[in-house]
C-alpha cells in the first residue's frame, strides 16, 4: 500500500484529541490501526530503535543485518513496511537506500494514544 492512501498521522493528530479524550472517526481509526500494524512486529520495533540509535540517525540494510537473524530481502520488506506506514523516510545514495526515523510521527502516534494525558 502506497503511503499516500494513508492519512497523514500528523493531520490526525492536529484535527484530534486523543483516543483516550475523544472518540476518533471510523476513517482516522482506520489509518492509525494501519501504521500500528506496521509496528506490531518485534523485528520492525527493533529496526525503529537501531535506525534511530545509528550514528547519524540513519542506517542502511547493509547496517542492519547482523543483528537479526533473517535474510536481507525479509530485513528490507520490514523496512519498506514501516516506510510506507510513515514511520521511516528513506533515502538513495548510489545502491544503498538509507533510513531514518520521523521522529514526529512517533511523537503524533503517542499522543494519539493517550501519551501525553
């Protein structure tokens, strides 16, 4: 699924409350279930936090996989999940594709929930 299908969690979170305040739209339900589906998996949780935690707040495949033991197709479709559930922007330098957290969209996820109640 193309990340534009999904609405943006940053206009979730500047047009409403959290689910803890306020009952979210069947719509906004929708497209917040989606990316948490996208981080309901050990693996790619991990991969947020080795992203995030890498010298430059970006890493590559290349920089992942000795820490999993799964195969660098399986390490990049993780990745391309959370890319395309808004969780991690990505970038191409010569054959490598880098990524990096939104940080933003953590924050947005968290308030929504409740986090900042």
């Amino acid at each position: 699924m193309p990340v534009a299908e999904l609405l943006p969690l940053a206009d979730l979170n500047a047009c409403c409350e959290p689910i803890t305040r306020d009952a979210i739209s069947p719509a906004n339900a929708d497209s917040l279930s989606r990316t948490l589906k996208a981080l309901a998996d050990p693996a790619r949780l991990r991969l947020i936090s080795m992203v995030a935690a890498h010298e430059g707040g970006e890493a590559c495949v290349c920089d992942l996989n000795d820490a999993f033991d799964l195969s660098q197709p399986t390490i990049s479709h993780h990745l391309k999940v959370l890319h395309e559930a808004g969780v991690l922007d990505r970038t191409k330098r010569g054959v490598w594709v880098y990524y990096g957290v939104r940080r933003e969209v953590l924050a947005d996820i968290a308030a929504l929930i409740g986090g900042s109640a």
